[in-house]
C-alpha cells in the first residue's frame, strides 16, 4: 500500500511540476527565494550601537596574502564562512554571522555548502601549529578527514610584490589603506610573519617566514575575529541559542 502510494505521489509531481517547465522554474524560484530570505534577512537586524561605529578593519597586507591563497586552492568550495541563526549551527560554531562583517571581503566567500565545517569563527580556535599540520596532512588533526593535504604550501613562497600590488587593487576597491600601509607592505607582511614563525618554533616545528603556509595561518586566525570583539565590547548583542 505504502509502495503504491508513493508511486502515485512520484507520478503526480512528475505530471504536475516536472512536466510543465515554466511552473516547475517559477516554484523552485520561490521556494529557494523564501528560503534565502529567511536565512539572510536575520543578518541585517542586529546593531552595532546607536552610531555604528566601524568595528570591522581590513586585512593586513599577510592575511590579504593568505586569503588569495585560500582562493586559489578552492577551499571556499568545500568550507563556508557564514554561521546562519539557527540553534544548531550556534551550537557547533558560535556566534552567527553579521553582515557588517563581510565589508571588507572582496570578493565575497559565503559558499554554497560544507564538505568541511563552517569556518567563520575559526579565528584562534586552534593554535598555530594546528593549522601548519592539518594543511600538511588533516589525518594528523581530524581523523577521518577527506580533506586532501596541501604540502606544497609549506615550501612555497610568497611574493611580497604581489602581495602589494593585491592591496592597491584593494584600496581602488574601497578598502580604506592609507598611503603609509600601501608603502610599508613588506614590513607588515615580516612583522606578522615572524609573530607566526616564532609560534610555530614553541611547537617544535620550523618554517620560514615567506611561505605560502604563514600567509595562509594568518589568514584563516583572523576569521570571526571582529564580530566576537564586537561582541565583547558591547558593540552588537549576542545570541543565545534556543532551548
């Protein structure tokens, strides 16, 4: 009985929706439209204060380094950055997502779904030197993985060059950089690097400064750090998850 019910249930949506193109486009724009509306719209309600001051900052001239790394293998396919307002994702990730904190993002990387966890919050969740082992072999930190390793990020270099030449487009963009960080780049790009280097020695592990895995720590350890500092600070009210 159950069987024949199902059939006819297949048979009908199949004669009523897939059949007819133009309907079944029409319904699944508004099924998904609803659906993102209710995910998003939560995100433009909370406030930062009666004069909204500007709590997000740009990223340093490493962490713009780290973030075209991350671009450039993929990762935003397999991790999103955008923890919604639901119970079960405040539970696992922590605070959610507010708009506000994507204002320097260029380009956006929200993603459309999670091979691997959200990755929003993952500012200095993990020291460090759990990031370095995990992009060498993510067995090492989360058996069972399928995440593929990256060891060629651990000998690969980056170019200080090119680092500059991403934040002058940056700052064309809109990205408020004042002419003393478009002039100083290498030296912000060492002074971060090194912080990472000597974390990295206390771990036992050694590395160089220039290479692509430092830019790409410093990167992923500053994700979600504005919105828990806002936070903090009383700037935007947190959210605590249904019972």
């Amino acid at each position: 009985m159950a069987q024949t019910q199902r059939s006819n249930d297949q048979r009908f949506h199949r004669r009523a929706l897939e059949s007819k193109a133009g309907l079944f486009t029409i319904v699944t724009t508004l099924a998904i439209s609803v659906g993102g509306i209710v995910e998003i719209v939560p995100m433009f309600t909370a406030t930062a204060g009666p004069e909204r001051p500007d709590w997000v900052s740009p990223y340093t001239p490493l962490e713009v380094a780290g973030r075209d790394i991350y671009v450039r293998e993929g990762c935003y396919v397999c991790h999103s950055q955008w923890v919604r307002p639901m119970r079960a994702e405040l539970l696992r990730y922590g605070e959610w997502s507010r708009a506000g904190e994507y204002r320097y993002d260029r380009p956006f990387l929200l993603g459309s779904r999670r091979i691997g966890p959200d990755i929003h919050r993952v500012g200095r969740k993990y020291p460090d030197a759990w990031h370095y082992e995990h992009m060498r072999d993510p067995r090492t930190t989360t058996p069972g993985s399928v995440m593929p390793p990256y060891p060629w990020l651990l000998e690969r270099t980056i170019d200080a060059e090119d680092v500059a030449a991403s934040v002058r487009a940056l700052r064309r963009a809109g990205t408020p950089y004042s002419d003393q960080d478009v002039a100083n780049v290498h030296a912000l790009i060492g002074t971060q690097a090194d912080g990472i280097v000597q974390r990295l020695a206390e771990a036992g592990i050694q590395t160089e400064a220039d290479r692509e895995i430092v830019a790409l720590i410093a990167f992923l350890q500053r994700l979600g750090r504005d919105g828990r500092r806002a936070i903090e600070q009383g700037l935007t009210s947190p959210t605590e998850p249904a019972r």
